[in-house]
C-alpha cells in the first residue's frame, strides 16, 4: 500500500516494557476511534509495513500503549522507535457538513463570500502554528487561515469550498 492512498495517525514515541510494547502519540481528536484496530502500517524505509496488534490500550489522553505480534523484546522495540504510523483511508469515518479531512479538499475551488472564485486549494500547510489553506490564483499563492468560522460550505459533489476571509486579506495578495 502507498502512503498516498493512507493517513497518518501518529508516530511511535517511546518503548513501554522490556516485553516490545510501544506508546504511540495519536494525531487526532477521536482516540477512541482506534482503540480495536487489528493492524497497523508502520513507515519504514519509504515502504508501509503491516503489522499486526497483539494487545492495544489506551494511555493517558492521545497516547495508545501497543503490542505487535513478533515485536517480543526490548531490542525489536528499539527498531520501530520514532516510525510513523498509518492507516488506508477506508478507515477514516466520513464527515459532513462543513468538516472535512486536509486530503479530502486538495483541488477544490475556493470561493470567497466578498470576491468570489478565488482559485484552487492546492495544498494545507500544517507545520504553522495555524494551518494555512494555500489557492493557486493565476500566478499567485494566496494563503488564508484554515480556522472554522471561515469555513462556509463544503459542496464534496461540486469539488467547492466557500469561505469568509479576513476584511482586505485576499486584497493584499491580488493587487
């Protein structure tokens, strides 16, 4: 499986025992979601490995404590140490309404309450602080924080996203 056609849930922080148990740190609001997986995809070398859960509990508020079949020892643990981990989309349970996941909306149309089609959303930038909408305009970037309330719609079918921008933020980026 590609990583592309998978999400990221979170990474491998520490080991847990001397037994190959690991504490995973979750990325995500909804923990629990993933408290009976069966299997996870570990990042490896460029390549997603499956592997199988033995044992999976949850520890503290986003921390999940694992135990992979065939992962028995301290030394097994040291290998995975700091490795992402991944699901396939199929795994991601649909939203509606004005929520969507960042991959789910790459491509879309943006349009603006004030200016109208302002171009397409090619990418979310969420290494920032507050992750940034980035839209192709013609030659242009325009980058426009991605916060709730300026989420207006979300149309799937039409590939469109309408949003409030800031007063004069789009401006800055046109003239």
């Amino acid at each position: 499986m590609k990583k592309e056609e998978c999400f990221y849930l979170g990474k491998i922080v520490s080991k847990y025992s001397f037994k190959g148990e690991l504490l995973i740190k979750l990325d995500t609001d909804d923990p629990e979601a993933y408290y009976k997986l069966e299997s996870m995809l570990v990042s490896q070398e460029a390549a997603l490995i499956p592997f199988f859960v033995e044992r999976i509990q949850p520890h503290k508020s986003d921390l999940l404590r694992v135990k992979f079949e065939a992962v028995d020892s301290e030394s097994d643990a040291n290998a995975l140490l700091k490795s992402e981990i991944y699901l396939p989309l199929s795994m991601l349970p649909a939203l509606s309404g004005s929520k969507f996941y960042y991959h789910e909306v790459i491509g879309f149309e943006v349009i603006d309450t004030q200016h109208g089609l302002i171009g397409t959303l090619t990418h979310i930038n969420d290494q920032t602080a507050q992750p940034l909408m980035i839209i192709k305009s013609n030659e242009k970037e325009i980058l426009i924080p991605l916060i709730d309330s300026l989420i207006q719609t979300v149309d799937r079918k039409q590939k469109k996203l309408t949003v409030t921008a800031p007063p004069g933020l789009i401006d800055l980026y046109l003239e």
